[in-house]
C-alpha cells in the first residue's frame, strides 16, 4: 500500500501489555520508521502503569527488533518488545475509508 495524495500510510497499532489490548493510529513514512514513531507519540496515560520508562524500555527494544511480517498476512508485521516485559507489538498498514457512524440504540 502506498500513500496517496501527499499523505503518509496510516498505521494501527495493537500493543499486548499486562493483560490488555491497546489500539493507536498514525501516519509514518514507511512500515520501518512506524514503531518508534509510535512509540514516541504513545499516550501512556491511556495505559495503567505505564510510565516515561515504558516507553524507554520500548524505545530500547526497537532499537534491536525491527518489525517481522506476519506469514499469510498483508502489510502486518510484529515486534517482540524484548525490554518491555509481557508486551509484544503487531501493525499492520490500514487502508483508509470514511467511517461508518454507528446508530445509537
């Protein structure tokens, strides 16, 4: 998948720590460049117990882990977040479309 318009490929991110699932989007230059875009953009405050060193700790895994596509998979990859204990990063490179409100009930 490729940009179009100027824009930078939007990302989604699903970050598996301590028991929860955490989804994030952004934009990044390419599927390279995206985790530690991410990470240095992530909201901790929407993570309980995560803190500035977190994300160093993510921040360090990244340097060593670069993203492994997913077998069977378009545009997913996964980052096994060594210093992030029991954390483990998939993305996968979202296609856009306009969102569909859902009704309220």
């Amino acid at each position: 998948m490729r940009a179009t318009g100027g824009k930078r490929p939007l990302f989604t991110f699903y970050l598996d720590y301590r028991g929860g699932t955490y989804i994030s989007q952004l934009r990044a230059r390419d599927y390279l460049e995206a985790p530690t875009a991410w990470a240095k953009k992530l909201d901790l405050r929407q993570i309980p117990n995560a803190s500035e060193r977190f994300r160093d700790n993510l921040l360090k895994s990244l340097e060593f882990e670069k993203p492994v596509p997913l077998n069977g998979v378009d545009s997913t990859w996964c980052c096994a977040l060594i210093y992030a204990s029991r954390a483990i990063l998939h993305f996968t490179q979202t296609a856009e479309t306009r969102s569909r409100v859902r009704p309220q009930s």
